[in-house]
C-alpha cells in the first residue's frame, strides 16, 4: 500500500549496496545525491550507456575522487568548479548536444537525451558539494518545508497529485488546473474556467488523468494527453454524485469517485473499470449522509469517509464521522468505526483520508468547533479519535499526513470564521500536538514519496514542498524558454487576497483592467456551492470599482457563513475568502 491515495510512492533504496541511512532513517545527503541521479536517468534499474551509472554502489569517498573521461567529478567544496555540475547544468564543457550550446563544449549535457534535472535537485547537490560533500546527516540534512513558486488560492489550492517527485498537478480556487515538471518551481496552468469550482484531481499515468468539479453539468473532466487539453466527462450514470468531492485512481483501468459534502443531497459513490470509458454510478444512503474523501488499493478494496445522521431534513450539525470499508468493489460497505461512535460528536465528519501502510492509517475530522483525528494501527479494523491539542486550539480540520506512525501534520480553516488557516504538528503519534503554522497555511492534502520519505507536498494557500533541498526560484527566462511562471504572479484584480470579516453589505473592491471583453464576480459557499453572480459584464469600463453584496443568493434568500469571492477578468482569475459577521 502506498503512503498516500493512489500517489505512487517510491522507495529510498539508490545504490545496489545495502543503504546506509541517517537521522530518524532518512537517507543520508550523499544516498540522495545518488538518488537524484538515478531518477535523472529514468530509475536505479536503468542501463546507462556513454559513461555508465558510477554512482551505483559506489562510497562516499570513491565518489569524490572520481574521475569521468578523465575530468575529476567533484570539486569538494566548489560546486561551481566541478564537472558534475556543469554537466547537469550544460555549461562548457558540456551541453554538446543543446540547440544553442555552449561556446567549447564537447560533451553532451548529463542525462544525454533525457529531460534536464530539475532545479532543486541540482541545488541541492551544488549545496552538499559545497558543505563538503558530507556522508552522514546532519542538521543542514533536515527535511522542512517550503514554499514553492506555485501562485496563491486565497481560498486555497484544493488538490495535488503528483506521478513521481516533481512532476505532477493542482486545482484551485482560482478555477486553475496546473501542472509543473520540476516540483512547481516553474509551472504551467493548462486550464482555465472561471464558472466551475475544482476539488480534486488524480492521474493513472503521465498521460491519463481526471478532475473532479462541485460545479452541476460538469462535474468531471478527463485528460489522455497529460493535460495538453481537458474535456468535460459526459454520459455519467444517472446516480453518480452530484459533486465529485473525492477521486481514487488506482491504474489505467480503475478509478473510484464520491460525493457529496452537502446533507441535503443524497450521497453517492462511482467507478469506472475500463479506463473511463464508462461509468458505473450508486447510492450510499444507506451508509452515509455525505462522503467527502475515498481511497482504494485495488478494484475490491477501499474507503470512503464522510458522516451519517439519524434525524430528518439533516445539517452539518447533525452527522457522525462515517469509515466505511468494501473489499468487493463497492457492493457492500461496513462503517468501521460504528465501534465508537457513542464516543464520535455530532458535528463532525471524515474529511480526508490517509494510509502510511496497510497497518497504519488516519482520518481528519472535520467539525467547526473542534479539531480531532481517527487512527488505525491495525489495517483499519478498530479506529481511535484523538483530539488535537495545540496551544492555538486547531479546528475545522481538513488535511492530514504523516511520514511515519509517530510524525505527522493537519491543516484546514483553523477555526469557525474560516480565516486563520492554521496547522498543527505531531511527534509521537498523535498524543501530543504544537502549533506548526510555518509549514503552510489552509492545508487540504498532503502527499508524500519515498520509504523513509524524502519528498512531500502539501496544498493549501500554495502548494509546499517538504525535503531537504533548498528553495529555488528559476529565472524569468528560463522559465519561459519553457513556457511556464517562475514566481506566482502579483495580485491586479483584488486589492488583496487575505480572508477577510464584514458586516452587510459586503464591500467588494476591484481593479478591471484596460481592454477586459469580459468581467464576472461569482461567489461559493465554503464548500463550493455556487452562491451568486454578481457581476457577469462584456466590456466592462477600466478602471477601479466597488460592489456591494447584500449577503443574499441568486434568489434572494439571505446567506451566512464563509464564502469565497472569484472576480475572473478574461483568463485570469483571483480569490478571498469572505466571512459575513451580524
């Protein structure tokens, strides 16, 4: 079972020697300098013709004094100095093979016709060169997170999915479907719709792909080419969820879908067993009042988490968390948790879900007021709630990942008001908690690779890294030699982004730019039900502007609660979340 729903984990074994492994068992820096060159290869099985895989089982110390083509490798302290490097980077004497080389060169660039290594791993074998290139851990080791250079979702970037350690997508509040090939340092967006609410993505393989919407009529969207274009799902069952709110992909076969977060629609559950060519759709009222989250090993066995209630004409309010487990493919379920539930509040639910293993496993619980979590330690036969005690008194938890059974993170809103966005550290399994802001703000997923792992990502505000390189940030240039942003870009539409308290009317304040053939400002709720238009404009005047929302919806009912704003000038769209205070 992988570390993460349907993210193909890698293992940290690089060298054919048995791996020497360093603090808490990570790989040592000089394992994942090796590391990083198999990957730059396609793998530590995979021949390599020209110089060869030296690294393979190679020391620390043989490694350093080795020679290629008769050119020393590593100039020990000088990383600017030394060959390896320059090869990685194409700069002479290397780069032979480039549309535009380098004056001198007469080498091929390392990995000979293979995509480039990815910035930050090349960074962070010119930082262990020059440290000195040391063979043990030490603290300048310490895997940390980071931000990356993907743009900011005031309400956040829902999902991420990743196919190996830096090439993977994301959905978010901006109604943006991104991609990036080097662990978003530099990225792409390869959709746009400023009318549909993204949740949550998951690839079969580097080419086949799928979205799932909250938006009614276009509630999936699928990909076979890597997200070069992206095409609404059609045909779906006549039961399938009227939200995709979570997506299992197991293979190019199969893939799993549930929703919804909503407790006055009915919950359902859909698969797909050909590869997406058809759809099989049903209902789990009987289980469940809403299921947000699913995750499947393979076509029989899997989860989904949600929350059931007893009473008529249900709310939020009303529901328990629900775990429910089939092993025949979604034909019968048993709610795993039922064992506790006289000891399972009301207003709270499952959330997420995450497997570390087929023993160990967690549930965020979402609930407004509190913040707590489920874990298993025996495959998810028997389930323990465990509250969440941290000195800023996290709530209204919704992502969730550990990197072993004792060491993990939540995230989510933070609170009622939907504003701090605050997250939350553990040590020891979950007994005790500290505040752990610094890692990301408004976490919805986490995903990790590597055993013990050595890269995670985390979505939220942006998407966060986790691993012992340093940030890097691509040069504008670069980056648009390869089509892509190197840096988020700067806010022009919104005055600022920051979640934000109002009383009625809520002010709006908004910059429409020069030559806009089209400005719309929508609003969703806090779980992504479309609330209002306020503004759906051709050729709306330049120039600054102030709206005022009444609080009301599309019929005039008054709302309550977070929402988030969306105002999309053309193709471009930015976010914020609004809470309304009486």
């Amino acid at each position: 079972m992988p570390h993460t729903s349907g993210v193909h984990a890698r293992t940290g074994d690089v060298t054919n020697a048995p791996p020497r492994v360093g603090i808490e068992g990570r790989l040592t820096r000089f394992q994942r300098v090796c590391q990083i060159l198999d990957e730059a290869v396609g793998g530590p099985s995979e021949e390599v013709s020209f110089h060869g895989p030296f690294w393979r089982g190679m020391s620390r110390d043989g490694f350093v004094s080795k020679k290629v083509f008769g050119k020393p490798l590593v100039v020990v302290g000088a990383s600017g100095e030394s060959n390896l490097v320059r090869a990685l980077k194409g700069e002479a004497p290397f780069g032979a093979d480039l549309p535009d080389p380098p004056v001198d060169a007469s080498f091929n660039r390392m990995p000979s016709g293979r995509a480039p290594v990815p910035a930050m791993s090349v960074a962070f074998i010119e930082q262990w060169i020059d440290d000195g290139c040391p063979d043990v851990d030490d603290p300048g080791a310490e895997l940390n997170w980071q931000a990356t250079n993907a743009p900011a979702a005031s309400s956040r970037t829902d999902d991420i999915w990743f196919i190996d350690e830096e090439r993977g997508w994301a959905v978010n509040s901006n109604g943006q479907i991104l991609h990036s090939e080097d662990g978003f340092s530099t990225w792409e967006e390869q959709f746009h719709d400023p009318t549909v609410y993204f949740r949550c993505v998951g690839f079969a393989t580097e080419l086949r792909g799928w979205v799932g919407t909250l938006s009614a009529g276009r509630r999936m969207f699928e990909t076979s080419d890597g997200g070069a274009t992206w095409s609404v799902v059609s045909g779906l069952p006549e039961l399938a969820p009227s939200a995709v709110c979570g997506l299992s992909v197991v293979n190019e076969s199969v893939a799993y879908a549930s929703g919804t977060n909503y407790p006055n629609r009915p919950p359902r559950m859909m698969r797909t067993v050909d590869g997406g060519a058809t759809w099989q759709a049903w209902d789990m009222s009987a289980h469940a009042t809403l299921l947000v989250d699913t995750y499947f090993t393979d076509i029989d066995h899997g989860w989904v988490v949600g929350g059931v209630a007893s009473v008529a004409s249900p709310t939020r309010d009303d529901v328990r968390a629900v775990v429910l487990r089939t092993v025949d493919g979604g034909n019968t379920w048993v709610d795993k948790a039922d064992a506790i539930s006289a000891h399972l509040p009301q207003g709270e639910w499952g959330w997420k879900i995450h497997f570390l293993d087929d023993r160990v496993g967690f549930v965020a619980l979402e609930s407004f007021e509190r913040g707590a979590i489920l874990k298993t330690t025996d495959g998810g036969d028997s389930w323990t709630r465990i509250d969440i005690n941290d000195p800023q008194r996290n709530a209204n938890l919704e992502g969730i990942g550990f990197i072993d059974e004792s060491t993990g993170w939540v995230g989510g809103w933070g609170s009622s008001s939907f504003e701090e966005g605050f997250s939350s550290s553990t040590v020891d399994g979950g007994t005790t908690w500290r505040d752990a802001n610094q890692i990301g703000r408004f976490i919805n997923r986490f995903r990790f690779f590597g055993d013990p792992v050595t890269v995670g990502y985390a979505s939220g505000l942006t998407i966060y890294r986790y691993s012992a390189e340093p940030a890097t940030r691509a040069g504008a240039a670069e980056a648009a030699a390869l089509g892509r942003a190197a840096a988020p870009e700067p806010l022009s539409l919104l005055d600022d982004n920051e979640p934000r308290g109002s009383s009625l009317p809520v002010p709006v304040s908004l910059t429409v730019p020069d030559h806009t053939a089209r400005l719309r400002v929508d609003l969703w709720d806090r779980f992504g039900e479309h609330v209002r238009t306020l503004v759906d404009e051709p050729q709306p005047a330049p120039g600054s502007r102030v709206l005022d929302w009444d609080g009301a919806d599309e019929t005039g009912r008054p709302s309550a609660g977070s929402f988030i704003l969306r105002v999309t000038a053309d193709d471009h769209s930015e976010s914020q979340i609004l809470h309304i205070t009486r």
